[in-house]
C-alpha cells in the first residue's frame, strides 16, 4: 500500500472516530486519562513496529489519536448503556406508580360509593333516587339515549326535547354539554356490555375511571416538575385524604365538572412538559399533541371551561411578558386555544357563547400585540417602549374586541352571572329572589374556617406556603434581572439554586395565585385550586433544587448545601408519608369498613305513585331539585327543572317558587297553569325549614323579594292579607280547595291536582 493510500485510510479513520466520539465528550471526566494515554502509547508504539519505516512522526500521532478514540468509545457506549438502563426503569417504575395510583383511586371510589348506597342491593328506583338535583337531569337523558331505536334518531330528540319542561323546546346538548352522556351511550352499546353490565354501573365506572386518570395527570404533573415519582405519590396521598376539598365526586357523580377536569389536568400535565427548556423533539411533539386534543375535549365537556383556560392563558401571557420563555412555546399554546374555540364552536351548534368568550378575545389580543412588536427591532429604544405598554395594549385591545363581539356576534349572555358578581363584591344591592338565593348557596360563599383547618391538619396548607413563598420569590428576583438586562442560563444546574428560572415553575405559580385568590371568595372554587396546591406542595419537597434556592439565600456552609437538598428532598417527603399513613390509613380504611344506607322511602313512594296513578301527560310542578328526580325516575313532564345558566328556567324556578310565600292561592292557580302544570307538590322540609344561616330559608328569600319582610328594620313583616301558601293548602278551606284538591301524602310530600273547572264555596 503507498504511503498516500495510508495517509488517506488514517485521516479517514480519524474522521470517523472524532463524530463517533463527539457525543462521549463527558466520559473523559470519569476515566483516568493518565492510563488510557500510556495505553495508547503502547498502542501506537507496537503500530508503528508493525507498520513501514517511512510512516511519519504526524502519522504516529494521528494512530494514537484514532486508538485513544476508539477505547473511549469502547468506555463511553457502556457508561452509555447504564444511564440508559437506569433512566428507563426509573420511567417504567414512575409510569406504573402513576397508573396503580389512578387505579386504586378509582377501585376506591367505587367500594366507597357501593358501601355508602348499598348500591347492589336496590332496586333501579332506588339506585335513581340517589341521583339529586342537576345530576338526576343529566343521568335521565343517558336513560333517553339508551331507550332511542338509534343513536341518530336519540340526539335528535335530545336537540328537538319538548318532553322535559312544558311549553319550552329546548336543545338538551348544547343547553347541558350532554356530550358526556352521548359518548358513555354509543360505548355502552358499541362495546356490548348491556350483556354484561347494568347502564347505571356502566355510567358511574366511567366516571370513576375518569376521577383515576385525573389522579395520574396530577402525579404526572408533579414528577415531571421534581424529577421524582416519589412527588407523585405525595401528590396522590394528599388529594385522597383531602378529597372533601379536591372533588365533587362523592356527592354528585354526573356532574360536568367529574367529566372535564380530568380533561384539564391532563392538559395542565402536558403542558408543564412543553415548557421545559430541556425538553427534546419528539417529547415536545408529544406534549403538543395531548395538549390540543386534551384541550378541545375540556372544551366540549363543560360550559365552563373557557373561563378556566382564560386563567390559563392569563398566567401564560404573565410567563411571556417577563422572557422568562420563548415567545414561540407560548404562542403554539394560544393557536390551540382558538382552534379549541372554533371547533368547539361548530360542534356545540354554534354556541356563540365561546365566540363572546374572553378567553378567545384575549388570545386575538395577544397575537395582535405579537404582530405590532415582530415590525419592531429587537434592543432599539422603540422596542423597550412598546414592551412597557405591551400590558396596557393587551388589556385594552382584549376589552375592545369582546365588546365588538358582543355587539355583533348574537348571543344569550348569561347576565344573572355579572348581576350576581355585582352584589357578591357589593357593588350593588338587590332584592331579587334569585340573586339573593345564590347568594346563600355555600359553594358561592367565601370559605369557612373549617376549610382551612383540614388542609392544615393534613400539612398540606403549610408546606404549599413554603413552597409557593420561595418559588414566588425567586421568580421576583428572575424578573429584576431580566429588567436589568441580565440574560438567563441556558440550563439551570443544582448548584445555582434558581428555581425560579425554569418556565414551568413560574407559570404554576401563577396560575395556582390565581385560582386561589377566586377560590378566597367563591369556597366553590376550592375544587379547582385544591389539586394543584397537592401537587405544588409536593412537587416543592421533593425538589432539590427547591432546597438549594432557600440554603442559597440562606448561605449555608456549615454543611455543603447540595448533599443537604438531595438528602432533605428525599426525608421530608418520607416523614409526611409516613406521618400520614399512620394518621390516616386507619380513616380511609374505616370508612370502606363501614356500610352506610342512604334510605329516602317518602321519595321512593312519591315516584311510585307517580308512575302509577299521574297520566302519562301529567306536568309536575314543585321545587327543581324535585323536579329533576321525577324526571329521571318516572319521565314525566315538568315546569322547572334544577339548571342555572338559562334566565327563563330561572324565571321558572322563581315563580314555581312563590308557593311557599305569602300570595293568594288565585296567585298561585294562574302561576301553575300559565306554565300548564296539572299537579302541584309541597314540600314539608322547604315549607317547615329552620335554616342555619338567617334570611337564607327559601320563604325568607321570597318575602324579601314580595315586600312582606322590611330587612333594614330589624325584619318587622309588612301588612299581607294571605298567609303562607305551603300552610294554608293543607288546611283544606275555601277558597283553596277550588283550585287544588289533594290527592297524595306522606311525611315528606303532599300532592295536589291542580283543579281545571273551578267551583267556588263559601
């Protein structure tokens, strides 16, 4: 071979193993250099016998140098293959804690729900009866659904429904987000299990397997952000055990909040991923995709939603005011929202609420600015001009564009919504009936004392403080570096002790001050603030970085600050653990141990009566919660049904209502048959109620609203020639028993035929 083809063969071999071992650059570290070069010093010296005389001094150097590679690569491909092994069965055994932990939550629910009911051993009316209020509505139109010859000819029933409340035809899916029902309905019959299964079991399985997936978004969520599973569990732990203050789920199944938070928490989950600065690109495509498709079925699952993601949205414009991400991550996210929007939009029959949504006006304002601030060179004086006003320009163009919206975009506002708001933060004062109502309602009051008291005993709320001060801190001091010109780090390491720095950190904290300062006023709320605070809590023990920010402003040197945090991150989470296991687990346990009985026999005879004696044409009228039970379990018509978000079924609802003020009973018969009611039924708890909190009864409300009762003098009644509907009906006297004759009671309910020829007495 001549001495060109050896140069050739060596230079190429050189070239090869120099990419080879580009990416084993940090191997080096970890080897004795000094013995590897002696080796390729031997090396090279017994090439250098074997191969010609005339092979050059450079050539030497260039053998040793492809020799010296190549043991490099050989070390470098097995460090390689351990940390790969390592790094995969930390993700398998993660992955299957996330997966058991959502399971066991599930199968939890269930023996719970089984052991409260005594659900196996009822009837199907029974079963029924335990659906309350809105839930017993949204249950009946998955019964419909069921009973339809098809599903085609189900959803259009449910979109023409004339057969619920009289004289109203509504569309039941898009007035109710019945999407839900329609999906368990084609699963149920797709996958064949009414061979195997009763619809009831089937619907609540769902729900429940939902509840555990929202339990694994959660763990995932908070691994992702720590780097530890062992977060996760801590995660899971504290969202079981404070379970009256994280879900609904106990006391009303359908609810659509059951259905889309899970949703929601996995969107939150995948984007806690999209944000991370080191995150590679088929990770960041993954994150993307459940992003998009969590996102737009969040939207189609409940009406609310909107204004969830509007906080969202706010917490990221918050991110990408500040750099603390690319402007391009966040943006991606703004494009999901309104095609989530638009979509939404076609599918929901044209819901114009989410066209009038702020949440769609202020992402138009967002890109808007984007654009104005794209025609302006980056570091000129302009530019940090318009980076000052950016906040004000967003704000006003957000406002300015949801008013044009509402100006010509035709839609049914919910406008009870901003009344309530109003009196709630005292702006205004009102004697309306139905204001007045919600105001009284628990979930729209500001959280009581006991709320607070249980999250401490359970240490949540006082490590969720901890962590929430120290990240809130170090996020401060991110941004005054960032108004000082100062640029951040690429990557974040242990020893800088800047949790603050990392995108996702800043934009939970953000978005958990939010939720938690509405959460403050509406106790309601807490439902969606308290899952992310057990997960901030536990993310931020088990955080090293974490620990290090604090011994960073703490300087610590007695003992060196990063052994502390890796040991601290690892202890403390195990001492909660472990402290909750010994105070708790023996709770949980009892209460799958004891059986508890749910037994409503008045409602059961009611219902039973109802669907023997009452014609098939009979419309019923009575409160909603009641209403939407005999919906459910007798199908018959009714005037009112137990729903919020429409101001004609509140107007309903207020003018069935005045059977337990203090009007004429003619008031009361054109009330009835303006709405074509033939029964009318009282009930002894809402008549005869003794309220704890004062003003708050159903009759004290409406003799507000009557003028019967003068609040601001010490409550003296005014004159009024009638007594109390609800007493006075039962006595049986002219001229009442024109208009109504009795025809059914028991110690809960009395049922009256609303007479169609009047026959005067004296």
């Amino acid at each position: 071979m001549s001495h060109k083809s050896q140069n050739t063969a060596i230079f190429t071999a050189m070239i090869i193993t120099v990419n080879n071992t580009g990416q084993n650059q940090e191997k080096e570290k970890v080897f004795g250099l000094k013995s590897i070069r002696n080796l390729a010093d031997a090396s090279s010296v017994t090439l250098l016998m074997e191969s010609p005389r005339s092979v050059s001094f450079l050539q030497h150097q260039i053998v040793t140098f492809v020799f010296l590679s190549m043991k490099l690569l050989e070390y470098g491909a097995g460090w390689n293959l351990d940390i790969l092994l390592q790094r995969f069965a930390k993700i398998f055994i993660g992955c299957l804690a996330a997966v058991t932990s959502g399971m066991i939550y599930a199968l939890y629910l269930s023996a719970y729900h089984e052991r409260k009911f005594w659900f196996s051993n009822r009837q199907e009316l029974e079963r029924e009866v335990t659906f309350q209020g809105d839930s017993a509505i949204y249950y009946s139109y998955y019964k419909d659904m069921l009973k339809a010859p098809s599903f085609e000819r189900g959803v259009y029933e449910l979109t023409h429904n004339n057969r619920t409340v009289s004289l109203k035809t509504i569309n039941a899916v898009q007035q109710m987000s019945l999407y839900p029902e329609l999906i368990a309905s084609v699963l149920y019959q797709a996958t064949g299990s009414n061979e195997i299964i009763e619809p009831v079991y089937f619907y609540i399985g769902i729900v429940f397997g939902l509840q555990g997936v929202y339990v694994t978004a959660l763990f995932v969520t908070s691994w992702l952000m720590s780097g530890t599973w062992l977060a996760g569990m801590l995660t899971v732990a504290w969202f079981i055990i404070n379970r009256v203050d994280t879900t609904r789920i106990e006391y009303s199944i359908p609810l659509r909040e059951n259905w889309a938070l899970p949703y929601f928490a996995c969107q939150v989950a995948a984007l806690t991923g999209y944000l991370k600065s080191n995150l590679n690109t088929y990770g960041e495509r993954f994150c993307y995709l459940l992003m998009s498709a969590s996102t737009y079925t969040f939207v189609m699952m409940w009406e609310y939603s909107h204004y969830l993601l509007f906080l969202q949205a706010i917490s990221l414009f918050l991110l990408d005011s500040f750099s603390l991400e690319q402007s391009d991550k966040v943006h991606e996210v703004y494009k999901i929202y309104v095609f989530s929007l638009f979509l939404g939009y076609l599918l929901q029959f044209e819901n114009s609420a989410l066209l009038v949504s702020p949440l769609l006006s202020l992402v138009v304002a967002l890109m808007l600015a984007k654009c104005l601030q794209l025609n302006v060179k980056k570091g000129t004086f302009v530019a940090k001009i318009m980076k000052v006003i950016n906040f004000y320009l967003v704000c006003t163009l957000t406002v300015t564009l949801n008013i044009i919206m509402k100006m010509f975009v035709p839609h049914k506002e919910n406008g009870h919504m901003l009344k309530f708001l109003e009196v709630k933060f005292g702006l205004n004062m009102t004697k309306n009936f139905t204001m007045n109502w919600l105001l009284c309602q628990e979930s729209l009051q500001a959280p009581s004392q006991d709320f607070f008291l249980r999250l401490t005993q359970s240490s949540l709320l006082p490590f969720y403080i901890l962590v929430l001060i120290i990240c809130f801190l170090s996020m401060i001091q991110v941004i005054f570096r960032r108004i000082n010109g100062k640029s951040l780090k690429e990557t974040v390491t242990l020893e800088d002790g800047r949790i603050g720095e990392r995108p996702e950190i800043i934009y939970h904290v953000i978005h958990t001050i939010l939720l938690g300062s509405l959460a403050m006023v509406i106790e309601g709320l807490k439902y969606l603030w308290t899952p992310y605070v057990c997960m901030l809590a536990a993310f931020g023990v088990c955080s090293p970085e974490l620990w290090m920010t604090l011994f960073k402003w703490l300087r610590l040197r007695t003992v060196h600050p990063v052994l502390l945090a890796l040991v601290l991150s690892m202890a403390v989470p195990t001492i909660i653990g472990l402290s909750l296991w010994k105070e708790f687990f023996p709770r949980l346990m009892t209460e799958l141990m004891e059986l508890q009985e749910f037994y409503d026999p008045d409602t059961v005879e009611l219902m039973t009566w109802i669907k023997r004696q009452a014609p098939v044409a009979a419309v019923f009228a009575g409160s909603p919660q009641l209403m939407g039970t005999i919906k459910l379990c007798t199908g018959w018509m009714v005037t009112s049904l137990p729903l919020y978000n429409d101001d004609d079924l509140l107007k309903r609802n207020e003018n069935i209502y005045q059977i337990y003020s203090k009007r004429s009973a003619e008031d009361i018969y054109k009330i009835l048959t303006s709405y074509k009611a033939n029964y009318l039924i009282v009930e002894d708890a809402i008549c005869n109620e003794v309220g704890t909190m004062r003003g708050c009864r159903v009759k004290d409300l409406l003799d507000i609203a009557n003028g019967h009762v003068v609040c601001e003098e010490g409550d003296k009644l005014t004159y009024s020639k009638h007594g109390r509907f609800c007493h006075e009906v039962k006595i049986n006297y002219s001229p009442y028993v024109n208009y109504f004759t009795r025809v059914y009671w028991n110690r809960s309910y009395f049922v009256y035929k609303i007479n169609t020829v009047i026959s005067f007495q004296s």
